[in-house]
C-alpha cells in the first residue's frame, strides 16, 4: 500500500499511475491541502513517516482488525488492565 497521486478532470479523480487494485476497489480520499493546513513543518513530517509505517506493516500482513479495536475502545477500563486515558497501545 502506498500513497497515490491523482487529478480531476472533467470533475472526475484520475489516478496518473498504474495500480493493481482489483475492478471496483472504493478508496477514501482525503485532500493534502486539507491537511497540511492544520499542520506546521514538524507536524506533517511526523505525520508522513507514520503513513509510511503503516503501509509497511499493512504490506507486511501487520493489520489489527477494525471491528477488535472498536471493541476494545469501547470495553471498559479494567478489561486493559489500565486506568482509562492509559490504557496500552494497540
């Protein structure tokens, strides 16, 4: 998994890369500007190194599946073993 660079045309996102995403594939796509906005320098290097990690462990099979960390975000605190607010990463 790895960032893609795409551009509207003719009000749709074309991606300007091959891809080997399967027929139909959905994505979420979120605007740079929108973000880098809100960020300083510091802020959206930190940012990128950590996008970069994740796509190296989801590439890497290390995946969490969603429906378990919603279960733990919502378990109670004492299940964590951890007061709430210090419970561990996941």
């Amino acid at each position: 998994m790895h960032a893609m660079k795409a551009q509207v045309r003719n009000g749709h996102l074309v991606i300007d890369e091959p891809t080997d995403l399967p027929e139909g594939t959905e994505w979420k796509l979120v605007l740079v500007d929108s973000v880098a906005d809100e960020m300083g320098p510091e802020e959206r290097a930190e940012f990128l190194r950590e996008l970069e990690i994740s796509a190296a462990e989801a590439d890497a099979g290390q995946l969490i599946d969603a429906a378990e960390v919603l279960a733990r975000l919502r378990a109670p605190a004492m299940i964590w073993g951890a007061p709430r607010g210090r419970e561990p990463k996941l």
